[in-house]
C-alpha cells in the first residue's frame, strides 16, 4: 500500500490519499468529534457552550461541580469550601474511589458521578418524545419493549445451526465430547482471548450496578408482539414456539440517578437542555486503573486479599502444585463468607469487580494478580542488591527527600504495582488489542499515535499533521481552535507521558531530552497535573459508549480446550462457555491451569461481530437469583433493553450525531462492493429484508423534519421521506436499534472487526481516556511509579526492549507487552508463543503477507483440525 504523493498539499486531493491521507482523516475525525460531541450530564454543560466569568467554554478546565462535597472525608484536605486543590498522600497513588486524578477537580472520574454523553441531550430517550424532531421521527413506533426484544434477539441475533442437536442451546454434547458443534461466523485475524479481553476492560471503565445488582423492581423482557409493516400484532403461541422465546422471562429494572425534567437555557441558537432527560450513574472509576482487580469503594477492597508474608502482594494459593510452572505462581483464593458478596459469587476467586464471571474473567484476574507479583519480586530483588540507592519515589510532603529502595513500605510497593499494572493494561489495550480489532495501516498508525506518537519515525504523518496545522490552525487565537492545535500535536508526541517533562521555552510536547534541563517539580501543581486536557467538558464515559463495546458475537459457544501436555494441534474437548460461568470457571481455571486456558483461548477464532452471530447460550442464560418463573433470560435482548432504557438514540440519528451519512432503506446495509449475485450480496441482502421485516415500514410525510443534527446535501432540512416522495411506504429505518445497525453494517475497512459508527465512538472516547488521567501523561513519572516502574510500564519489563525476528506487517516491532507478560508468568507457553506477534491474532496462524486476513496456519499447526474449517 503506497502512501501517496510527497507533495506538501496532495494529501487533500482525492487520488493523493494513501496511508498518510487515512491517518489525516483520523485525526480530522477526532478534532470534529471533540469539537462537536461532548455533553456532561455533570451540571457543567451550560458553563461549555456559554462560558464562564469571561473564559469560553472549551478553555475551561474546573468546574465547582467537581469540587468535593461537604460530606466527602477527604473534603477538609483539598480546600474545604474555598478552591479545592489535591496535595500530599491525596496525590501520591490512584485513590480507592478514584478522587484526585485531576489537582482541581478532586471529583472528576470517581464513583457514583453521571454517565456523560457523546450526542445531543434533545436526541435521547427517542421513546419518550420529549421534543417534536423526536416524534417526528418515530411517530409513536417505539418504547422499551417496541419493537419486541425478544423478537429482534432471535430473528436477527440468534446463530444458525447446521446440526442444531450437535450444540444444544449452547451446552455441547455429554462429557464436553469433541464431536460437538455450535456453528458460528469467525472473525479471521481475532481469538477467544480478544473476546474476553474487552469485558476484562468494561468491568474496569464503567458499571450501572450496585454490587452486582440493579434496582429490585422486575419488568418483562417481550416476546409478546411482531411488527407487520405499521402495526404491532400480537405472538401467537406457534409463533412463540417457532422463535424459541419465553415469555415469562423477568429481569431487574436499571437503576436511574435523575429522572425530574432537566432545565433548560437560552442561546444566541435557542434553548438547550443542561442534561439528558434522565441520566445514571458511573458505580466504578471512570478511569483506567484496574479496580477491577484492586477495587474502587471500601466493600470492593474488601475482597482484594493480600499475601501475609509480603502484603505488596497479592494473595496467591498453590493449587496443582506438582504442575509445571504452578508452584510459584499459582492462583488468587476464594472469597471468604466474611467477605461483601452476592450469592452468585459463592466460589469465585476474591477480587474487586466478581460479577459476570467466566473461565475467561478468571483467566485474566489470576494473569494480572501474577503480573502484580511479579513485579513486587523484581523490586525486592532491586531492593536486595541496592538498598540504599535512590527508587525515584517521592512524598509530595517532602519533595526533596530521596526514598531508598529499603524505605519504600508494603503499602506504597502495592500501590506502585497496582500503577505499573493498570499502565501496563492500558497498553496492551492501545497497542495490541486495538490494532488487531482494527487490522490495517492508518488505524495501526493511529493507535500508536494515542500511545507514543508518529513522529520521528513516519514522515509522511509528520507532513499530514503538518499540513493541518499549516492550513487550519496558525491563527488560531479562540480556545476550541486552542483544543484542536492540541489533538494534532499530541499525535505527533503521543499521550502517553505527555507533560511529564518541562523544559524552559519548551511546549508541553516536547519530546523527553536527556540532554536538556528538566524542570518538572513535584511541588508544583502546574507540572504534576499538566498533561491533562478535558477539552472544556469533565471526564466520564458516556452511555453511547457502553452501548457499542456490547460485543457479544465475539464469544463462541464453546471452547476448543486443548492441553499442552497432550498436543496443542489436538482439539480434546468442547468445553460449553456456559460449564465456565461463575464459581464453575474458577474451578475449572484452577483445575485445568492458565497454560490450557490460554492456549485454548489463543488459538481458536473469536466470532465476527454481525448479525445472526451472537452466542446461543447467552439467549438462554440461566439466571436462578431472578427468582422468576423461567429463571431464564436473553442477555442478548436485554443489551437492547438496556440501551432503550439509557436512552441510546436508534441508529440513524446516532449516526448523524456521530457526523455519519445516514441511511434510506434497509437496503443501503448491503455492501456494493460484493458482485451482484455472489454469495455474500446474496446473505447480506436477505439480512436487509430481515430488518425489513423485524422494523416494518410506514407511509412517510415529508413536512415532518426529523433532525437537527444535519442536512441533505443540498442544504434543506431531512424529513420523514429521507429523500423519497411524499406519501411513500419507506422503510422504517430511523427506529433500528444501534446494536443491530453497527453489527448489520457490512461495508467496513479492510481487516477491521467493527463498524464506521463504532470506530466514531473509538476515536473519541480512547483518546480522552488518555488525555483526562495525569497518571498516563504528567505523572507517569518515577515520582510516583518508581525508576523501576517506569521502565517496566516502557520496556514491558525489566529486559529492555525485545525485539520479534523479522517484520510484522512492514514494520520491525517489539514482543508485544502482552506476550511478555504471558511468557512471564505462564512459562509454560514459550514455545507456543514463539512465533505469535500479536497475542490477541489466533496463535497458529500464519499472518502471511501484509495485513493478509488468509485463514493459514503455521508449519507446526498443519494437523490442527481448526484449519480445515472455511471462515464463514
């Protein structure tokens, strides 16, 4: 792929795009989206379109708001009533509840704040009709259970079987037999250990739980009614039969935090609303600091037990001991009856965040809870053999005051580690899993820039923001010209300890210079939280988030269970994800060990995320604490469910929200770059009649505007007949729920494994999950991580860099910092891994050619069974 002209301007024209051309493209995107998509539900919003005392509203970086209440027990430390500012211990560590990431803005990012939201607060709720835009949209189609969830779970959701005895809803064959089967569309370049990576993460960034339960009213979850063109009719019992759905399913209702009318303000534009029409709250950290394993409230680090002979460590148990590679390692224990519990947890491993529970969370946790160790042991052995030299550490306190190895306690090593540990996900998660989710040159380009920036090594980036620069931005005087100079640059520097070096008559982005003076002081606050941007709008996820990492379709019915004492070519067992959940995946984590786990995980296909793909097991998940008569649920209509309760607008105007084109008809889904006829045009244009059927259609009137988000082409306003003639059947495309329209959009980037309106989502909120947290850009520093923590978190550990044999892709790179981290602590799989580049690619495969997606496997995987079956 050649990367275009090296003219100064040719980039901008259409044929002089290339590699530099997409990654220009990116960057527009994320200077747009920032400009245009963040609404906090925080109390803060009026304050970033009008401004305050003076100060426009994207220059705006604290906010009263997020000033720590009177009730807080940190409240006196940080300022009281009067300006609060973080200092001392407050600053030193990431705080239990997640206070004080930001100097100024104690609150920011911690538990119990709002959701925020990427769309305008008017477009939420679409349900309700709270505005005329919105019930000329969806007339009075929709409502929590409009369309029916259960209905569009098992028409457009639910995996087809070509032998559907063989998989058995998801639980296999008697004695987890080899000879079962559950057909499912497999993602070519991701495996099982990507699908279960991403709920490691969810279960760090955002909850609406309260200890693993949402609010104690039940509600019924559909299968009650189908929709025929304009009208909703009724099931009948065939037609119930025939879906398979249950119509006494139950579930709990999600907890609300405001649901009074919100107030409103004027603007030279009109009137807009200070928040959305109902909003939640965030029950973990906003931030990227693993409480999903060392927790974010006192009841959640209650269950993180820690080792009595050394309490920097995580509590492991010897389990299998006489097991290759276990008796050092080892596993995390199990919560004790004294332990904060629900339940359900009974016999689950002890740690932060134990709802939702499998093989595959378990898997992580014991991987992590090693990780965590590991580190602790080097810095002992640092310790042992230099007592008295410098760590690097310091107390805000006593700024001055060199911290020797030997003076470090238990309390401060554990609450390094759980930094070293959470830098070190975050990497993983930038550099390795997002560029094998998003398989090609920009987004790789991309994803490095969030993390260590282009410059210095690709040209052609360089000149591509450059020219941005040159051509939008050198008079830029005004602060949202100010925000957008700062997300170009940092693409240059990267996020990643961005600030975390002053130098005099230098810019936050200069890159660090052992030759150079450097200023940065502990004891100034101005240097300890000046990486950070929020871009005039505080820090959380917003609801539109959560709805698009819903990446069910990633998981498959079964785990190919492969033993390495056997043959990692032979496929021993089909084990049902379902014989994984809860108190059985620790067992069978424990019982099986992490190598197993991981070579299982590692080598077979994650799914595809599309239509028709989601795991049938979890259409039919037992529930049995729901006390209901089925004590069944569909977690896949409950995904659409809770979007429609947290007021995700239906896909069309969440496109448009996002600067999408929108859709006509069903039929624009269908990819046109497939041949007429071929078999895939075939099955995407049956899906698109498939949504027809599910959504309906209705006579459109065309003096109904629908949206104020965009306009046709030609400069007048969108309406109701989306370009059709007035008084047309039309396709009721406005009311898809956002969940089916990214996984029905086939028309993607090469190697990518999600949709254009999920990548929107991406570039937004990855960025700003970087740019808000100093411990990611002016703290990442030995200050607080230690000199031994800093280079672990660079080198992904103590060996310096390592280079892989060869080049992936086109590119000489580095062992990735997840195989490192696996070949630390599961030794066991260093031949296995020795020719896997990136952890989350399907270990076996042969990566081939540049960015080649070719279903091929290695030398050494030739009789492996995987590779006789076509991607499908």
């Amino acid at each position: 792929m050649a990367d275009g002209s090296d003219a100064i301007g040719s980039h901008l024209s259409r044929n002089g795009r290339g590699i530099g051309g997409a990654v220009l493209d990116l960057e527009y995107q994320r200077i747009e989206l920032i400009k245009f998509n963040l609404f906090a539900n925080d109390g803060t919003y009026q304050e970033y379109v009008l401004g305050r005392e003076g100060i426009k509203g994207p220059a705006l970086q604290v906010w009263p708001s997020m000033q720590l209440p009177a009730e807080h027990p940190a409240y006196a430390a940080v300022g009281g009533a009067g300006a609060q500012l973080c200092g001392g211990e407050l600053i030193r560590f990431r705080n239990l509840d997640g206070i004080c990431n930001d100097l100024r803005n104690p609150l920011m990012g911690s538990t119990l704040q709002p959701f925020a939201r990427n769309v305008q607060f008017e477009s939420t709720y679409p349900d309700l009709g709270k505005n005329q835009i919105a019930r000329n949209r969806h007339g009075d189609r929709l409502g929590l259970l409009k369309p029916d969830p259960q209905v569009v779970s098992r028409k457009l959701f639910t995996r087809a079987q070509s032998n559907p005895e063989s998989c058995n809803e998801g639980y296999g064959l008697p004695g987890e037999s080899a000879m079962a089967r559950c057909d499912y569309k497999k993602a070519p370049v991701l495996n099982v250990l990507a699908a279960f990576w991403i709920q490691f993460m969810t279960h760090d960034w955002f909850s609406h739980l309260e200890e693993g339960h949402n609010d104690t009213e039940m509600m019924t979850v559909g299968c009650a009614s189908k929709r025929i063109g304009e009208v909703d009719e009724s099931l009948d019992q065939s037609e119930i039969a025939r879906l398979g759905c249950r119509q006494d399913d139950r579930i709990d209702k999600s907890f609300l935090f405001q649901d009074s009318a919100p107030e409103s303000f004027a603007t030279q534009g009109g009137v807009q609303l200070t928040r959305a029409y109902r909003t939640t709250r965030n029950t973990v950290t906003a931030w990227w600091d693993a409480s999903q394993i060392y927790g974010y409230d006192q009841a959640s680090r209650r269950r993180v037990k820690r080792d009595a002979r050394d309490p920097a460590k995580l509590a492991l148990d010897a389990v299998h001991a006489s097991r290759q590679g276990e008796r050092q390692n080892g596993y995390l224990p199990m919560l004790d009856a004294s332990d904060p519990m629900n339940p359900q947890w009974n016999g689950q491993e002890a740690t932060a965040f134990p709802d939702n529970w499998s093989a595959g969370m378990s898997f992580y946790h014991n991987l992590f809870a090693r990780e965590h160790n590991a580190f602790v042991e080097a810095f002992r052995r640092q310790e042992a053999l230099t007592p008295d030299a410098d760590s690097g550490l310091r107390n805000p306190m006593r700024p001055d005051t060199t911290i020797r190895y030997d003076e470090v306690s238990t309390d401060e090593l554990f609450e390094i580690g759980r930094l070293v540990v959470a830098a070190e996900i975050a990497k993983i998660h930038t550099t390795e899993w997002t560029p094998q989710l998003l398989y090609n040159e920009p987004l790789y380009q991309a994803t490095k820039a969030n993390w260590e920036g282009l410059f210095g090594e690709q040209d052609f980036a360089a000149t591509a923001l450059g020219r941005i620069v040159a051509d939008n931005f050198q008079a830029a005087q005004d602060p949202a010209r100010a925000a957008q100079w700062y997300s170009v640059l940092t693409s240059g520097r990267g996020i990643f300890g961005l600030g975390n070096h002053v130098y005099a008559g230098e810019s936050i982005f200069a890159r660090p210079d052992s030759r150079k003076v450097d200023l940065w002081n502990l004891s100034n606050p101005d240097h300890v939280n000046g990486g950070v941007n929020h871009f005039g709008s505080p820090f959380n996820f917003p609801e539109e988030f959560v709805s698009v990492y819903r990446l069910h379709a990633m998981v498959p019915d079964l785990i190919e269970y492969r033993d390495l004492a056997v043959d990692s070519n032979v496929i021993v067992s089909k084990v049902p994800v379902l014989a994984t959940l809860r108190a059985d995946g620790t067992q069978a984590v424990r019982q099986r060990g992490l190598a197993n786990w991981a070579l299982s995980m590692g080598r077979q296909r994650a799914g595809q995320l599309s239509l028709q793909n989601d795991p049938q097991f979890l259409q039919n998940l037992m529930l049995p604490r729901l006390q209901t008569p089925t004590h069944k649920v569909d977690v896949v209509a409950l995904d659409i469910i809770r979007d429609r309760e947290r007021g995700i607008p239906r896909f069309n105007e969440f496109r448009r929200q996002y600067g999408l084109k929108q859709l006509r008809r069903f039929d624009d889904f269908v990819d046109l770059r497939q041949a007429q006829g071929s078999p895939e045009r075939a099955e995407q244009e049956r899906l698109s009649r498939l949504l027809r059927e599910v959504y309906g259609t209705h006579r459109c009137d065309a003096s109904k505007i629908i949206t104020n988000a965009q306009l046709n082409d030609d400069g007048t306003a969108i309406d109701d007949c989306l370009g059709f003639s007035d008084g047309s059947m039309v396709d009721n495309v406005e009311d898809v729920d956002t969940v089916v329209g990214w996984l029905g959009e086939f028309t993607r980037p090469h190697g990518s494994a999600i949709s254009e309106t999920q990548l929107q989502v991406f570039i937004l909120n990855a960025s700003r999950r970087l740019f808000s947290d100093r411990f990611f850009t002016s703290s990442f520093r030995p200050e607080f991580y230690t000199s031994l923590g800093v280079q672990w978190v660079n080198d992904n550990g103590l060996d310096g860099k390592i280079m892989e044999r060869g080049k992936a892709n086109g590119h000489a790179v580095e062992v990735s910092p997840l195989k490192q981290v696996l070949l630390r602590n599961i030794p066991e799989l260093q031949q296995e891994l020795d020719s896997v580049i990136n952890a989350f690619d399907p270990w076996a495969r042969d990566r081939g050619s540049y960015y080649s997606l070719q279903w091929k496997p290695h030398p050494y995987a030739r009789s492996d069974p995987a590779f006789g079956e076509e991607v499908h």
